[in-house]
C-alpha cells in the first residue's frame, strides 16, 4: 500500500525552510507544499481573515490528497488557526511558533532576541511563550514586514542589500546587553540566515523551529511509516497568478519538486479571491 504524503501549507515560500527540514529528517516522506501567493501575505490581515483562508486551503488539499499530517508552516497563521484547524480536521496538525524556549535553553548571557512578524510580536500567545520559557532573560523583540519580502525575493534570486539587513536587524544591538540568541519567529526567515550572519556586529545563535517541526513530525508518524514504501514525490502548489511562481522555478526544482502547478487545477471548484 502506497504511503500518503504530508501537506506544508504557508502563505508564501517561507514554510520551505520547514519542508527542507522535514525532508532531511524524513527522506522517504512525499510532501505536497502550497504556498496562498493569493493570500501573500497573512501578517497585516486581520486575524479572522487569516483563519477563514487557512481552512478553506487546508480542508480541500486535505481532501483531494487525503494526507497523513498537516503542517501550518506560518507563525501567523499557527497562532490563531490552530485550535480551528484541528477541531475541523481529521488529521494531525502541526504548527509552527516562535522558538523561544530552545533560545532560553541555549542562551549563556540571559538574553535573546525575537525577530518575528509585527504581528507575532504583538501577539499575547508569544508573550505567553516568553513568560513561561523565558522569564529569566531579556527578551528583544524586533517586528519586520520587510525582512519577509527581502527573503521572497532571495528565493526568486534577486539581490539583497546587505544595508537593508543591517537597517532591520540593528535594534537588536542598539542596547548595552547584546543576545547571544536570535529567535527566527517567522518561517521565512531561516531562508536568509546566512545573509543575516554577515551583517551581525557580533556572532550569534541562530534557532528557528524547523529541526523541532521535524522530530514532532517524525514522531507522529513513526507507527505509521515504520518503513519505505512506494516512491517518493513533492508536489508545489499555489494559488492565484502564475506570474508569482515564474521567478522561483530554478530554486523550486534544486529542492526536487517533481510538479509546480496552481492549486485550482487540483481542486474540484474554483479557489476564492485573496
């Protein structure tokens, strides 16, 4: 019997910094990404925007492809769909929240750093998350809208101004106490990593939730695939134009994506507008 693949769903490409992982920790998995370019991007919407179209999304690839676990791969749309998507759904679902409590484990100076989403930031969930891992640390939080469409169009292969970086990344070090740890609260962040790297005044520690994203994955699934079976297969879908994927073809296929297609070809009935 042939295995079911898993579903990585986000609102753009950020969630392929989840899927990245999730493949090398689980090679023999077939995935099936889709990325709302329709939706892009979730942040500035008000919240029951961002819940209405997370579900419309996630309970039609759920029934076309009848997966064996979902994965909201977007800090925005994890924090408020979550209970939703799980009520309505069954299957597994995992989410995606700021890593804070592995950047407390990790920090020797007691004080890290939060570069999220505005509205992640703003949420009561992540000053829940700080409250209970983090009581004991400085907690900088810096909220950037721009760094995620820096790292979109990283991926398409556009260049990056170092000084735009710099510009984002600078409160974190404007005080007397600098981290040693940076959380990447969103998922599109890991995607510039290395870039970020070059542009600190001082080393630190990058941690984002992808390694954690897989081991829960793998756990869930460990019964269920105890071994290889049937081949495997990544399928890229999307959502509105297909002008917003032409550009990300060369990185989508180097990450052995055998089919890039609109997510309306899929589906039985016409997706929704934006």
């Amino acid at each position: 019997m042939q295995q079911k693949p898993i579903v990585i769903f986000d609102s753009g490409v950020g969630g392929l910094s989840i899927y990245q992982k999730v493949r090398e920790k689980l090679p023999f998995l077939s995935v099936i990404y889709c990325s709302d370019s329709e939706g892009f991007p979730y942040g500035p919407k008000p919240e029951n925007d961002v819940v209405d179209r997370t579900l419309y999304c996630l309970t039609r690839l759920v029934a076309n492809f009848q997966p064996a676990l979902a994965i909201i791969a977007c800090n925005t749309a994890s924090t408020i769909s979550l209970p939703r998507a799980r009520q309505l759904l069954d299957i597994p679902i995992v989410g995606v929240v700021p890593a804070i409590k592995p950047a407390s484990q990790t920090s020797q100076k007691r004080c890290i750093g939060l570069l999220a989403t505005p509205g992640t930031i703003a949420r009561d969930y992540t000053n829940r998350l700080i409250h209970e891992f983090a009581g004991d640390c400085e907690v900088i939080q810096v909220g950037s809208s721009e760094l995620v469409h820096l790292a979109e169009q990283h991926l398409r292969g556009q260049t990056i101004n170092p000084e735009d970086l710099k510009k984002i990344i600078e409160p974190l070090f404007s005080g007397n106490n600098w981290p040693d740890c940076v959380v990447l609260g969103c998922t599109h962040f890991p995607l510039v990593q290395e870039l970020l790297d070059s542009v600190v005044p001082a080393p630190v520690t990058w941690i984002d939730s992808g390694e954690a994203i897989a081991r829960r994955v793998a756990s869930l699934l460990e019964e269920h695939y105890s071994h290889h079976e049937g081949p495997v297969e990544h399928r890229f879908l999307y959502t509105g134009s297909d002008k917003s994927v032409r550009s990300l073809l060369p990185a989508l296929e180097a990450m052995n994506f055998s089919e890039i297609t609109c997510l309306d070809n899929c589906l039985t009935g016409n997706a929704p507008s934006g």
